[in-house]
C-alpha cells in the first residue's frame, strides 16, 4: 500500500471542507433552499415590408431564469442559477431551437439555450456579506449582465448600505457598450457576412471595478454609484427619491443624475455600407465622447389609482 504524505495546510484545507460538508444534513439543506425567478413565455410577430418582397416572421419564445440559495452553514451560503431561453420559429421545425446541444448557440449571450447562468459562494459575518463567484452584477448602469467576481455588502450604518466590486470575464450583452466594439489597434479581418476574426479586445474584455452609497431615511432614499471600466470609460450616478404622505395620497419625486467620462477616444464596429455598389460590410471608426442623463419623475398614488 502506498502512503500520500499531506502538508499541515492541505490536512487543515481537508478538515475544514468535511465539517462544512457535514455541518447540514440533505434533509436540512432542501428544507432551507430559497427558489426565486420567473417563467415566460411570449409570441414575436414581425412584418417586414420592402420594394421586392414582404415576409412575415412568426415566433415562440419561452424564458425562464431560477437561482436556488441554500444555507451551508450559519455564515455560508451557495447560490446556484438556470436559464432557459429557446425563440422558435412558428410552423418551421427546422429552425425550433428547444433542443439542447450540438450547434446550439441560444439566445441573448449566455450561451446555449440551457446554461448555468449563476454559481457563487457568500460568506456573512456580522453586517457584512461578501459574494464570491459567476452572478449577476446588480449596479445601477446594468440590468441583468453577468460578471466572474466579487461583490461585497456592508450594513453597520444604519439605513445605509455600502456596496464595492470587482469583475472580469463580462458577458457580452448591451448594459455596458456593446459587445461589437473593439478597442486598440488590434488587426481584424472581415468575410462576407461581416463576421470578423484575429486577435481582438472587445469593450467586455475588461474589468468592472465599482463601489456604492445605498440608503433610506424616511421620508428620503438614494442610491450613488461610481464605476470604472478599465480603460474604457468612468461611470457615475447619484438617484433620490423623496415621498410624502397628504391624506389618503402618496407623492413621490425621483431624481437622478448619471453620466461617463470616457478613457478611450475611439472603438471600432462593423457596419454594412448599402451605398456601395455591390454593398459590403466594413470596419468603420466610431469617435467615443463622453454622456450625460438627467431625469425626474413625479407620482401620485391613492383612491385605486396609481399615476406618474
């Protein structure tokens, strides 16, 4: 027989996954995961109508996003989420996308149609909670954009929240610029299609370093935001929200401020050049400035009606 000689640190790294490992019974576990997310489905009719031809395109699309959250111990936690995301053409088999596997590209950019959309570990101590892992980024200039990183979250003020962050490895959707435009001098080549290949750095090829002010203090909340897209762009914004009470109605006023200072002066994209003749796809220069959005919004609620 032979013997494996392990050093102090892996025998302490070993015990430390066993007991974690035990600390939860799988009948404990299942009792305590929390399941949250939505299911929908929706019919996309599209008419398109030019000089030599009308098409209709008819389709189903069923989407769905569920993350279960399960308590590893009294300070652990895992999160891990699906997506489903099939867009079937109506009436055509052929090009029904329900099937999951080879040639099967999904939609949107997560991947094929069924994917593992998040897997992450938290970890709580005290008011703070650090998130380490593939999840949803959650900042006030994104949606629903997938990061690799980590978010932590602070609460030791009270009604106030501090957020900071760091991710790589962006999904390449259009939360953040667009995952079209390439930065640098890198050389590309373009067939037909306008497909392009060689070595290229896209604006989702770098990293997203941010940090936040969340609070709520009657009758005031807000949230101020501040991130920086490596090399690419700084971005800021600052929301608040002030409500009242007069009688039997609520008002609310929303404010907010949002802007970027740009790094990068210029990006590259495809375009397609109809005035060519034949017309062709070709890499156009796009000049990059910088933006700013201003908004407010005043609502009234009360009597069964809800206006703004």
């Amino acid at each position: 027989m032979k013997l494996v000689k392990l050093s102090l640190a892996t025998i302490i790294a070993a015990g430390a996954l066993a007991n974690l490992a035990s600390a939860t019974s799988l009948e404990e576990a299942i009792k305590n995961v929390e399941v949250t997310g939505y299911a929908r489905y929706r019919f996309d009719s599209q008419n398109a109508k030019l000089a030599s031809f009308e098409d209709t395109d008819n389709e189903h699309r069923f989407t769905s996003d569920i993350d279960f959250k399960a308590a590893l111990d009294d300070r652990f936690f895992g999160v891990i989420g699906f997506r489903y995301d099939s867009v079937d053409s109506s009436g055509e088999n052929v090009n029904s996308k329900t099937m999951v596997g080879v040639d099967d590209r999904g939609e949107d950019s997560f991947g094929q149609t069924f994917n593992i959309r998040q897997f992450y570990l938290g970890y709580t101590a005290g008011n703070t909670t650090l998130m380490a892992g593939r999840q949803v980024l959650g900042t006030f200039f994104t949606d629903d954009m997938i990061g690799t990183g980590i978010k932590v979250l602070n609460s030791d003020i009270g009604g106030l929240t501090l957020v900071g962050m760091a991710f790589d490895n962006l999904q390449g959707d259009n939360d953040i610029g667009s995952s079209a435009f390439i930065l640098g001098n890198a050389k590309a080549t373009l067939d037909l299609d306008g497909e392009i290949s060689g070595k290229l750095e896209y604006v989702t090829d770098r990293n997203l370093y941010g940090v936040a002010a969340i609070g709520s203090y009657d009758p005031v909340s807000f949230q101020l935001w501040y991130s920086a897209l490596d090399s690419v762009a700084q971005l800021y914004a600052a929301d608040v929200t002030l409500g009242a009470n007069i009688g039997d109605v609520d008002l609310s006023l929303q404010a907010q401020a949002a802007g970027s200072s740009m790094w990068a002066n210029s990006a590259r994209a495809v375009v397609y050049d109809s005035t060519q003749v034949p017309a062709k796809y070709e890499m156009a220069e796009l000049n990059l400035d910088d933006a700013t959005f201003l908004a407010a919004k005043l609502g009234a609620k009360g009597f069964g009606f809800d206006g703004s």
